[in-house]
C-alpha cells in the first residue's frame, strides 16, 4: 500500500533550517518558559514571605498567608519574565535577521548580547536613563556570562 501518493521508494528528508527554529517557534517556547519559571518563583517567594508574615501561629491563618503571598507575587513575576523573554527573542531574530556577526567578524554571540542589552533597555525604557542603561549593562552582562559559560563547556568537555 501506498499512503505517500507517489510511488517514490526514495528517503523523505524534513528542510533544516541552519539558523535553528524559525521566530514564532522561538518566541513561543521562550516566552512560555519564562512565564512559567517566573510564576513559580514567584509563588515560591510569595509561599515564604506569605509564611514569614502571618499573623497567628493557627494552621488556617498560615494556609491562607502563604496562599495569598502566592497569589501576590505569582502573575506579576510570570508576566514580567514572559514580557522580558519576548523582548528578547523579538531583539535577537532581529539582529539575527540583519546579519550582526558579520560586522563583528563572524561571532555568532554578537546578536546574543546585544539582544540582552537591547532587553535590559526596553524593560526599562519608563525609568530613568540611568536606569535604563543599567538594566541594558546587566542584561548584556547576563547573556555575555551566559556564552562566555557555554564556550568554556564546549572546549573543555
């Protein structure tokens, strides 16, 4: 039987793209992970501060304390940290698309780092500028330390 419609015995072969996955492949598992881990650390520290906080000793009123710290703090990191990822992945196929590394002599972490300054810096466009330029200074730093990180791993494994 012939399920495939041409009749062709040949081996079938899925397009691989060099560059990885495309944008919204990216942008999505991104910004879900990071909504993810963000709400769980953020129903972690709420649990804690919501634990730390209670008024009585009583099981009922620390259950509803640590309840209502997680609820605080969940939705507001979860979202901060889905918000930031977007950026991110937003800034580096963009980089990626007008071809950084080839300015920088072919290094392929040019368009990381500047993904993570340019992320730090739309994060906090709303603040001051010495605000701003701190949080691209720490973004950048973060993705820098992270490929200075993943190149130490690949020589030396």
């Amino acid at each position: 039987m012939d399920f495939g419609g041409g009749g062709d015995d040949g081996a079938d072969y899925l397009d691989y793209d060099i560059k990885g996955r495309q944008y919204h492949e990216k942008l999505f598992f991104n910004s879900g992970f990071a909504f993810l881990a963000g709400s769980v650390a953020g129903t972690l520290y709420g649990a804690t501060e919501g634990l730390r906080g209670a008024a009585s000793n009583k099981v009922k009123v620390r259950v509803n304390a640590v309840l209502n710290g997680a609820g605080k703090y969940s939705a507001g990191w979860g979202n901060a940290m889905g918000v930031v990822a977007l950026y991110y992945t937003t800034v580096e196929s963009l980089a990626s698309y007008a071809e950084l590394e080839e300015y920088a002599g072919g290094d392929p972490n040019v368009n990381h780092v500047v993904a993570g300054i340019s992320t730090g810096m739309l994060y906090k466009c709303t603040a001051r500028p010495q605000t701003m330029v701190l949080a691209g200074v720490i973004g950048g730093g973060l993705v820098g330390a992270s490929c200075l990180a993943e190149y130490g791993i690949m020589t030396y494994r």
